[in-house]
C-alpha cells in the first residue's frame, strides 16, 4: 500500500498533505497520535473522508497525494472532517481552467 498509515486510523498519501483518510468509521473523541503529534477528531467521520492533519484558514490550499486537492471555504481545525461543508474542491474544475483562459 502507497502511503503512511497513521495509529492504524487514517491513512496519509504523502507526508506534506495536510489532511489524511479515515480507514474506518471515526468517532468524535478518537485519538490519533503519530510522530510528535496528537489530533483528536472533533466530529465522527465516516470511512474514506478526510480529516484535517492541520488547521486551515478559509482560503488555505488543502493537500492530498502531495497535490492541492481544494480550497478551504471555511476556518478547518486539525481533527476535523473535510468535506463539501468546508473545503471547495479545485480537482476536475473545467469551469475553473475556462475562467482563468478567460482572465488571461
């Protein structure tokens, strides 16, 4: 398998992403220690969602597989879910590339 497993709970593609994968359904509560580091997730998050390694600013690149994967919409703490409610994905965007051809 290609990535890191953190705590045998969620699994981190690269080590410069700032969110990982949950590999089971989380409970709010649940601690995940790796490295010198302790997140604890603030709300459940269902298997294969992501949650935050590390606090976000509404604005702040959001990284997955080393990549930026979108845009946080909203203030993200670590531990919390990733999701439609507070991250603006910028992956398959041909509305986004159009635009930018447009301002060019």
């Amino acid at each position: 398998m290609k990535g890191r497993v953190l705590d045998d709970l969620l699994l981190m593609m690269a080590e410069d992403d700032s969110v990982s994968t949950a590999v089971e359904d989380l409970e709010a509560g649940t601690e995940v220690v790796f490295d010198d580091r302790r997140i604890v997730v603030s709300e459940d998050v269902p298997f294969g969602h992501k949650v935050a390694l590390e606090p976000h600013d509404a604005g702040d690149a959001i990284r997955k597989y080393d990549e930026v994967i979108g845009t946080a919409s909203a203030p993200i703490e670590a531990g919390e879910w990733v999701h439609t409610h507070n991250c603006d994905s910028t992956r398959g965007r041909g509305d986004q590339a159009a635009a930018e051809e447009g301002s060019a």
